[in-house]
C-alpha cells in the first residue's frame, strides 16, 4: 500500500515556511492601508482601501475602464462601481476616447492629480522606512529582485 501523503500545514510555525503569496500579500496589504490613512491625513478623507484598485500605479489617467478591471483581477462591474464612486467624488471623469470611437477613458481632475502626487510622496516616506528598517543594501536587493520578477514571464 503507497504511504499516504503528509497532511499539509495549515499555519506556518517558522518563518521560513512562508510561502511566497504571503510574503509578498501582507507588505502589499500594509503598503495599500498605509496608502489610505497618509491620503486621509492630507485632506482627501473620502478615499478607501477599495479605490486603492483604481489608483494602482502607473495610474488610471488615460486607461479605458476594462483595462483597468482587467489591471485590478475584478469585474468590469465592479470597476464601473469604482469609477463611479471616485468620479462622484471628484477624482476621475470618465470622457469619450478621442480615437477610438465609442470607447471611454478616464482622466484624472485636479484633485485626482493631487492624490495621486500624494500616494508618490507616501511611497517615497515607506521606501525610507523600510530601507532605514532593512538597511540600504539589503533593500536595494529587495528592490532589485522584486525587479527581475517583474520582468519575467512569471508576472504575466
């Protein structure tokens, strides 16, 4: 009789058992809160972790509404309610593509341009502190690793 195969943790007890989707989940996570509470403190009080799919870089300025579903892994539905609640709040408009017909685009507004300025300073304050917390050189390795994975098949 084959032995039975070992029954999977459900809980990594060390470390290093981590697999790589938390890994990299849970900074990401702390990163998109971190996110919000830094917009909320400047004055854009309005904006929550959800519109974060929306602000994701390189951004929404000039993207057609289902390419940035398809960006953001979730409906066309469900970005349309996005667009929807951010253009309520004066951070987008959605406007007729100047050379594709019928198709729409979204544009940032000036208070969508200001956000998205303010999510590149926070950026810059949480790369400081998480190279002062890893020390310069083990963060810029980080940097460049994250880097060739990006540039991979592997992220496609």
């Amino acid at each position: 009789m084959p032995a039975s195969p070992r029954p999977r943790k459900t809980s990594p007890s060390e470390p290093d058992e981590l697999l790589i989707g938390a890994l990299l989940r849970v900074p990401a996570q702390a990163i998109h809160r971190r996110i919000i509470r830094g917009l909320n403190a400047a004055g854009f009080d309005e904006l929550r972790l959800p519109h974060i799919a929306v602000m994701l870089y390189p951004g929404p300025d000039g993207a057609r509404p289902t390419a940035l579903a398809e960006r953001a892994g979730i409906s066309k539905q469900a970005m349309n309610q996005l667009l929807g609640s951010l253009e309520g709040l004066g951070y987008i408009v959605r406007r007729d593509s100047a050379d594709e017909g019928r198709s729409r685009v979204v544009r940032f507004t000036k208070r969508g341009h200001a956000a998205f300025a303010k999510i590149y300073d926070i950026l810059l304050e949480i790369e400081r502190e998480w190279s002062a917390e890893l020390g310069s050189r083990d963060f810029a390795q980080l940097k460049r690793l994250l880097t060739r994975v990006w540039e991979t098949p592997l992220v496609k």
